[in-house]
C-alpha cells in the first residue's frame, strides 16, 4: 500500500492529469479527489479515460489532512486559504496555483490585484523546480509547483545564468501553450472552431507568470532581472515551447553547456536539436537545445514540455516524490505518446 | 528481471508504440529492436520520446529466437517468413502483421494478390482477440494480432451475432481511422498540409481488413458473413471508431446486452454513450456502446480504440500476458491520454 | 448597385458566412445585418475577417422587408415568425433553419417537440436544393434551405433513387460533420482540448435532420421511405462527409450514373475518386463519387461539401441567385480553399 | 477579356493559390499553367478545388512570353534562369522565390552557397513589398515578391524603424509558420502524425529570409541592420504570425503609430488587438499589433498572415495589379475565410 494521496480540485485538466499519473504510480494511492461541481458522480462520468473507481466528493478537510500528500489544483485565493488550513493540521501540501509561488508578498497584489489571502505561508513555500532546488525539496512541507510557462523559460535560461554567459538586462522569451494550459473552462477564445488553425499572441505585455520567472531568474543572477514575455496560444491541446534570447557576454558553446548543467537530470533530454513539444506528450520530459547566433551575438534557446506533465502534474508528482524519500522518478519514467 | 522480448521492426509506428508499452511493463524487458533503415542508431535518436538506451540492430534471427516472446511489426510476407525461422526455434511470436490471421490459406491470395508465403504456419496461428479466443491465446505459440479495424469492428459486433439478435447478411460498416495507421512512410496522402480538416473515404469496396472481420463474423454466426466495410481517412494522429449497422431480430436492449457481454473484460468500458475515440489514446481501452433505431428497426453500434493500443500494440502486450502466464492487464492498466 | 440583402441573425456562423459569400457577389449588396448580442458593433469587431463597415442593428422588419433578399439564419421557431411577418410584407425569403423544411405539418411537432409556429406558411415554401427542385425556386417567395447533412445526403442518393437502381428499405447513412455545424456557441463539448484528435457519434438514432432527409427520398421514390442516419462529430472547423449504402436492385456502374445526372450541374463534380471535404472548403462546390460493392451487391456513395458552403450560406446564395433571375453561378465560382 | 497570365510551377501550394486567385480575378486570365510533375494532366486532376479547364504543360517559354505577367513559382536557380529569358523578351515577370530580392549580389552566396545565376537581373528587380515600395512597383518590368516570413516582419517592425523610435540593434524575431510554407514535397517532417500537435523551432540561426529582412531593415534605418531570426513549424496548414521586439527609444504608443502608418494601406487591418492567423486564411489581409512593455522599455509587435495570401500567392496578384495599371485590390477583396 502506498502513500494515500488527495487531489482537491480533481476535475479540472490539472486534476484529472494527477488522477492519471497518480494511479499509475508504483507506490501512491489516490483516496480523494474532490470537485464541486462533479461531487457525487463517479471520476469516469467526467473522465471515461481513467480506470478508477473512485468518485469526486466535496472538500472534507479532516479527510484531506489524513493524507500524506495534498495536490490543490485550486483557483488562487482558494488555494492558499486550503493549504493554510493543511498546513496548520501539518499535512504536506503541493499547490498547483501561483498562490505560494513568491518569496516577496508584495507581487501577488501588484500582479493579481488583491492583497495575498495567507501571507504567513510564503516563508514555508518552496518553489517546486527540482533541477534548482531539489535539496529543500527534499525536507519540505509546502511546495509552490511552477507554472508551465515558468517551468519551461527557467529551464530553458538557468544554466546560462548560472554560468554568468548572457547579458540579463536583454532576455526576451516567446513562448506558445497549447490550450490545456488555459483549463476546462468553456468560452468564445477555447472554441475548436476559433482555435483550430489560428496563432495569436495574448496577455502581453503582463501575463501573470512574468514576476514568477523574474523571480528565478533574480535569484540565480543575484540582481533583480526583468524580462519580455510574449505567450502565445497554438492550436493543440497540450504542449508548450519556450523560446528566449539573450545578448552572449562569453564565448561558449550553449548545447554543450545544456549538457554539462544537465548531465545528471533525469527529465531534462538533450537530444542536440530543436525540441518538438509533441515528443514531451503525456510525460514528465523537458526537451532543451540552444545555439548562438554569432552575427548578433546572441543565445537562442528553447525547451518543449507537456503543460500538463513537467508543467503542472508530472512536476508535482516530482516534488512528491522528492517529499516522500520516493526514487525521484517513481511514476514518472514513461515515455510521451508519439506519435 | 522480466520476460526478454524482442520487437522485430521497431522504428515504425506500431514497433515504436511497442517499445513505449515494453517500457514501462513491469515484467517485460525489451532487448532487442531491430530496423533496418535505422540500424546501428539510438532508438531515441529517431523516437526522442522513448526512455531507452537501446539502440536499433539489424536482425539477428538467433538473438531474436532466445527471447520469451518476438513480436513482428513487419510489412506482409516478410512477417510470415520470419515467423516460419521463429517458429522452427520454438520462439514464441506475436505478429502485428496480417500475415497469420486467415484460417483459410485461399484469402491470402485473393486479398493480398499473391500466394501465402509460409501457409503451413496458419493451423497454429490464433487470432489475438482476447475477448473471443482467450483460452487458446494463453497455450499459443503463435499469434496473430488482430488488425485496428478488425479489433474495433468486432468488438462493437460481436455480442449481438453471438446473441443471435441480428440479421448477418445486413451488416454495414463505416470506420474512421487516424492517420498512423498507415504507418511512417511518406506520400502525398499524408502530408500535413492535405490530411489536416479533411476526411475522405478510400479502399472501398476492397479494404483487406474485410477478410479478416468476416472470418470471425462468420466463425461466431457458423455460417458465411459478408460485409459491406467503407474505412475513411480522419485528421487525427491516433484513434478509431468503428461504427456498424445491422437489422435487429428480436426486441433487446443493445447497451444491457453490450454490458453484460463485457462485465468481465478489463479493457472494455461501457459508459451507456457514444464513444469517443480521444479517452482511448495510449491505452489498450475499447470503448463501446448501441441503440436501436425503432423506426427502421436496426442495431446501430459503435466502437472506440487508439489504433496503436488496442488496435495493435497494446493488443500484442495484452497477448503477450496471455501466452507468458502473466496478469492479463500487466503493463497496461495506464488510462487514455486526455486531453 | 446590385439586389440589397438583409441577413436576420448574422453573427452566428452561418450568417457570418452569408456576409462574407454577399460581399464578393457581384450582384448582391449586404444592407443589413442584425444580431442581438452584438447590435450596436462593427461587424468587424466580431468578424475581422470580413471586409465590410456594416455594423450589427436590432432588427427592424420593415428595413429588412425594403430589401430584395432576407436570410434567416435564426433559431427555429423564431425563424417562421420571422418569415411569416416578412411573406406578409411580400418580401422574398431564403431560411436557414429548419422550419420550413416539411411538407407534412405533424412532422414538425413529432421531431421538435412543438407546435409549429406558422403552419400555413409551409405550403408555399419551396425545399431549396437546386439540383432537386430548380424550376419552382425560379419562383419561389419562400426558400427553405436545406440542412448541412440532407443536402449531402440527398446529393449522394437521389441519382440511384430516381433511377430505380436501390432498394430504398436498405438505405443507411453515415455522415461526419466539421464543428462549425453545431453553431458558435460554446459548451464543454465544443472545447478544442476536447475536440481536437476526437472522434465520436451522437444525436443517433433521432437526429432532427432525419426527417428532411426521408421526405425527399419519399418524394423521388414514390412510396415512403425511412433511413438510420448515424452523424459523427469530426475535429474540423468546416467539411461534412456523407456516404450511405443500399441494395442495389440493378447492375449499373454508379460512377457512370453520377456523371449522367449531374453532368449540366455547375456545383457538383465528380473526379471518379472518393470526394474530400478539404477541396469544398470555403465553396458551394460538393464532391460525389459511389462504386458498387459485387461482394454484397450494395452501393457505396458519398458526397463531401462544406457544411457552410454547399450545406448551408453557399446554397443559400444559390438559392437567392435563382429567386433573382441571376446567373446561378453568380458570386458562387470561386474555388475552394486548398490546403 | 482580362490580361492574360501564366504561372510557371503551377502545382506547387503556391502556384496553385496562384490559379486560385487569378481565377477569382476580374481582370486576370490564366492561360498557362506550366508543372513538370503533371504536364499532361488537367489542373483539377491535382487540385479538384479549382474551378478550370486548364491543363499543366510543359514549359514553352515564347507561351509565357507572350503573356501580360508571368509568374514565377520555381525552386531557386531556376527562377533566375527563367526570369532572364523572359526579361530578355520583354516580359513583365513577378518571381516568388529568393532569387530577385537581394540587391547586393553577394547575398546569394553567402546564404545560398551559391554564385548567383543571374546577377545582372538584380538591379532591374524591385522588392514587391507595395506598403515600402509601391511607386517604383507601379514601372517595374520585374518585381521580386518577398518571402512570407520577410512580409509580415517587415509590415510588423517597418513603422517602428522609420519613425526612428527603436534601436535598430536590439531587433529579435520570432515567427511561427503553417506547414504549407514548405512546400508540398513530402518527407518526414511533413508527415500529418508528426506535424499535429507539434511545434518547433528550426532553421535558427541561418534561416534564409534573415539577410532579405535585413536588407529592407537596413534601408529604412539607413545603416546596417542584423537582426536574430528564429521560426518556428505550427500545426496548421496556412498562416503565419510574426512577432519581434526591440528597445524603444522613444515614448509612444506603438498602436497608434501603427495606425497611422496604415490609414490607407488596403490589406493592413488594425483591429487593436492581438492578431489572429485565422482571419487572414485565404485572403491578402494583414494582422498588426503593437503594445509597450513598460517594465523593460521594449516594443513588442505582431503580423499575421496567411503565408500563401499576403505571404505569397496573394502579395503576387497585388504587384501585378500595380504593374498593369488595374486597381491595387482588384481580385483581393475576399475576405477570410473564417472559421
């Protein structure tokens, strides 16, 4: 028997993504997943796709609190009010919002325009990006999961900051989601009509996972980093390539460097190429590559996740795993679904 | 340490969806993946998606021969021909191709154009439907996978022929295939730019999956079936529906009739809806449900696969459990990627 | 200055599409176009696609009876109200919905459930498939158009009925439609992430575009006929695929037989290979094609349209051209858009 | 009667959007449609979408020559060849290839690996960007038409570079195109079960539309411009967003700028919003978009097109529009097809 796990807000794409990845892993058991809107009904009346018996519920703290593992795959707000309920019964909580995300209290209403719903927590969130801080993951109650736009861009920039090769002051980040990414909320902007075929940019020039990825970024260059961030919706339901470049200070071989910093990472693939985010479907894998364009001077880089795997629920499930004293990669070593 | 198998072929579609669901088996150890196009590359040099240092060989007949079980992703004859070597070994082979699937030795030449290259092979053959020939597949030596169209056709069919509930001689059958099950080759047919928003009917009225479903119709009716069997091309990577017409004998209920025939199958999920083929992708479900049409008195039925999993790939795991003595559902209990 | 139009419910698709096929006639003038949600905005704001300065208005019917043509591209129900309040001002109507659809007024009610709002208007609308009924539309006041899947249906069929060639008791109709069919509303239903790579049935066995399909049938063939039609939901914006099957009662080569009866039609093309919906894309064009099937003595034909070109704003403008006395062509030459 | 017209390479995705538009063209006839592949056959044997009678032919160039305006749809080299024969005749020619657009002959080499084959030709050549050069296009003998990346960067950043309000050297662009952009061979990255639900970066850093960008850059800033390229592959068939940044160095609102600049530019919509590829399918529209991002002092603007309207096929009949005196819209009206 595993450790017993609970998904609040299980119905989402988020959710059900934990559902899945949870029943398939070697040594957790889902016990709960509740869903407002769905409580009472079997997971499978929603999600046919999932072999489970288990129905959603509503939220029953004490319940949650029993578990060794708590996902909250929450609107913000409502995410940290829970983990602020859970973490006072000591349960381990990974937040799947942007809630826990910030070391400042001050971004949260510069950036969501409220005041922060629980302060307090923030000093006990760790940000859950195990390739930068997999030590304090290891001890830690509380983990803020990354954003998929967050989780990419760090992945894709870190080690060039870390090796102090690019300029800061210049990075510029492009990046496409694909529309998961956007949730199961229905509106004109998700129609498959509308989005079928169509490009467009969206959220610039303040989309919300901008100070999450300055923050990172702040933290590894030891001075505060402000970037450009240009998301954009592509027609698939999952994926996400980050794209950025940076004006180069050195001269290095970027690929090589991608290969040295990640060497021992057992997500991070460098197949010495572009990455192509349909290879990254389903799993828990970053596909990263970089060149430098010697005319301008400049690094281009690039990493290709599942918004809903390495981006969200493959990455929280990482973290748990860390959390737990689990093999890092327990329930995570399958390979994505290509084609 | 796990059964050793070998998948002969491997650098196609069904051969690279074999090596994924190997993967992540827990008793099975691939250790072979032959091709000849990519021989001497790292598998994951052509299928980035894949968590394996393998790399592709050429075939080595001995080296296939000494693993627990060899499935065949091969074109049609050499499938046979190499079946015929690991036979004579006494190596237990599963065959994705339609090389094994005919009782009647006459089909082969009259659908395929030429003479049976091995038709001795064919008296120890058993048809991979588990749902229909279980008990054989766990004594066989030698298997013939059902074809993705074949799988989904009988599946939605079946129950209602072996009930004696409809009229063999009215069969109609319109299935819808994603594009890889034409494999990994390259024409004009799959190009991006034409396949995307279009659907188009092809191979009617001759599509060489007819023989195939007919044979088992007709073993289950005891007396000869024809069909009429129209495939059509759809804009999607993966996935099947089969959906089947026939006119009804007797007054039943074709969902209650459909639900009691697959109480027991692990594979076969009854939602009481019409199936979509998006809750299949990457497992080894079949999803299947049916109406009477009271107005004109006909059965109207349908079936729902990922032509890689349950269609081929995931069927030839499933099978390969049955003839090693394994759980049934070993290495395939993962739900369908969704969304 | 060409025939002005109005267009009564033009921010849906359909009406969207009507603009848009108004705008490049050369002989048609786009006066008016209303939408409730949007009344007051550029037509732009909704559709920038479309190169007009009209805005959205309310309707006012006497603006829309001064027009020489008005399109109802308005729910059912509402739609007769409106056309009857337009016939009373003896103003020329084309609509788009299915309330003028039946000769038989006890239809209406046993298929949507309701009183038909103005019964007295159905003697004098005239069923809008030129290729069926040209001569009366020449006259014609009041158009029904016909529904995306009939007139797809219809095409596909009513050369071998008219010929004597089938057994009408065996006609079964399979049909998959582009998305936009379902209209521009929103629901999880229609949600990319949902959609896209899926495939499934639904409406079977009582979708309401039965009837229509069985009325012109009956009409060719003399005696009553009733059909199982099966719609599929396919990941496209636009497209719709019919193919049906029947007893043929005759041996003739029914590629043959198309040729001969749509020969002096501008709009249906027969290439001698099964039709593709990526050709009509964006055209009035519709693309037939059927083989017999010498196994089971069954026919085998289909016919690939837009749904909005051809089954709905297209055929419209058809409908008008010839209400009008224009060339039947007019504005209707382009070709479809590929790839 | 119209001017007549031939399209050399007539079967390629751009010589037959070629066709389509000229067909739909008031003033245009196509009487001559070149294709080495399917010399022989009629057009609507390849592509059944369009409404002609023409069949391709081989090459006869005192054919072409006799023509109003021959348009070029050849690989590179052979372009050029051709181009100067028909120069030498007299021969109005619009080229969509590379061949023509670079002034400086030493271009070619160095990004084609190639001495150029023409080079006295560059000088007569005038780059077919008509909102840059549209009074010189209006006497040209020969007009290079741009590439479909080149186009919509140039439409994006042009009135930001000549109003002198960003710094030239800090241009990054990031565009992302439909798949027909590559033409319709076929090889494995075109193949639909890779493309779907893919993105990827390629061709960076040396993608040849970089030094064609730069040349137009560079002439509007006066002094030379580098620029950092990356495409990305999109899964749809047409369209293509451009985005790019770059350091302001003034105050202004980029919208409003952008307003200005194309008050009376035809085909370049200002909507105020982000663009979307999907309104400009099948048309000669342009998408533009400009925002601030304040935080770091960027400009970030975007151009959507469809790669085979405004991006080829399309800017084509608008520089033969110019050539020949006719109306700069004549035959581009349509708006796009949508959804």
């Amino acid at each position: 028997m595993g450790a017993r796990i609970a998904v609040i807000g299980a119905s989402g794409y988020t959710g059900a993504e934990l559902l899945r990845l949870a029943l398939a892993h070697p040594d957790l058991e889902p016990v709960l997943a509740t869903s407002r809107e769905f409580a009472g009904q079997p997971v499978r009346s929603v999600y046919p796709n999932l072999p489970t018996d288990l129905a959603f519920t509503t939220l029953d703290l004490d319940a949650a609190a029993s578990c060794d593992v708590v996902f909250l795959a929450l609107p913000h707000g409502a995410a940290a009010r829970t983990a602020a309920e859970l973490a006072a019964r000591g349960t381990r909580v990974v937040d799947l919002s942007a809630d826990l995300r910030f070391d400042d209290p001050e971004i949260y209403p510069a950036w969501f325009g409220e005041a922060h719903p629980e302060p307090a927590l923030l000093a006990d969130a760790v940000y859950g990006l195990p390739e930068l801080h997999r030590a304090q993951l290891r001890d830690a109650r509380l983990v803020a999961n990354p954003g998929c736009y967050p989780t990419a861009t760090l992945l894709a920039l870190l080690p060039f900051l870390e090796a102090g090769v690019i300029d800061a002051a210049t990075i510029v980040v492009t990046a496409a989601s694909g529309v998961s990414g956007a949730g199961r909320g229905v509106n004109a902007s998700v129609h498959f009509s509308h989005v079928d075929s169509n490009l467009k940019p969206y959220g610039a020039p303040i989309h919300k996972h901008t100070p999450e990825i300055e923050q990172e970024l702040t933290r590894v260059a030891g001075s505060p980093v402000a970037i450009t961030f240009l998301p954009i919706l592509a027609p698939i339901p999952r994926g996400l390539l980050a794209t950025a470049t940076a004006t180069l200070t050195s001269s290095i071989d970027p690929a090589s460097l991608l290969e040295a910093r990640y060497a021992n990472e057992p997500f991070i693939v460098r197949t010495g190429t572009w990455p192509e985010t349909k290879y990254a479907s389903g799993s828990n894998l970053a596909f990263v590559h970089a060149v430098a364009d010697p005319r301008t001077n400049r690094l281009i880089t690039a990493c290709a996740i599942d918004n809903l795997g390495k981006g969200a629920a493959g990455q929280a499930l990482q973290n748990a795993n860390l959390m737990l004293g689990f093999e890092e990669t327990a329930g995570l070593t399958g390979g994505g679904l290509y084609p």
